[in-house]
C-alpha cells in the first residue's frame, strides 16, 4: 500500500504575482483571511520574518471557544514574487508557486510534502481547503 504524504493544490487568482505574493507574506493582508473556516488570526498574532531562516508564525483563534492555534515555520526559499518555501517543526514542506499567466491573472500551486498523518485526515484537508477557498475570496476582493 502506498502511503500519500503530499498534495497539491491549484487555483488561478485574478492579481498579479506580486499582489498575491504579498497577500501571503505581510500580516496586513494574512489578517484578513489566514486559518480554516470557523478562525480569525489577529494581526498580533502574525510573524513574518520574510527571508531565508525567517519564523513564519500565526495565532488563530477559534471563533466559537476561544482556544487557540499557533502554525510555526521557518522559511527555506524565497523568490519574490515567484516562489515562497518553507517548512514546520513536524517536517511538512510548503511550496507556493505562482505562475503569471499573463492575462491579469496568477495560478497558484501549493504543495504540501512530507504531510503528518493527522494532516492527511479528510476533516483537516477539508478545513486546509477551507483557507484556501477565504484567500481566494479575499483576493478576489482586491483592487487588481
């Protein structure tokens, strides 16, 4: 049996590379839409070290008790506005790539490696897509 410890995830944005770069890395913007469904992730509770060794660090709070959440991870790569790489205590590799398609719009990858095997349960995928599914609102919201 073979054992699945990645995904990958696809979604093309109306922005450009750089507005949507900039979404991910500055707590301005990840405020605004970081965490599952059901979190809010204060700007106190956001750290963007952005550079190669840098914490990446987020705070969310669940909207119903209150407990909260704490993502911490360094980053490994960082290619404005290409490529944002980096990776958690627990071994996971996130890779975010986007790619201009050069129409206004942006496709953006995200894969995930080396997933933890409490990440890869169908309840927490859902809740990973969620995020996904509030970025892309937020960003649809933007001034392109």
């Amino acid at each position: 049996m073979i054992e699945i410890d990645a995904f990958e995830y696809r979604r093309i944005h109306r922005g450009s590379p750089e507005l949507l770069f900039a979404c991910l890395t500055t707590p301005e913007h990840l405020t605004h839409f970081w965490g599952p469904e059901g979190t809010t992730t204060p700007l106190d509770g956001i750290v963007v070290d952005l550079r190669p060794g840098g914490v990446f660090a987020t705070t969310m709070v669940n909207d119903h008790d209150g407990s909260t959440y704490t993502m911490r991870a360094v980053y490994v790569a960082i290619d404005r506005p290409h490529r944002l790489v980096w990776t958690e205590p627990s071994g996971m590799v996130t890779t975010i790539t986007f790619v201009d398609l050069a129409d206004g719009r942006t496709e953006v990858i995200t894969h995930q490696a080396h997933v933890p095997e409490a990440y890869r349960d169908p309840r927490a995928r859902a809740g990973f897509a969620t995020s996904l599914y509030r970025f892309a609102a937020y960003a649809a919201a933007l001034p392109s």
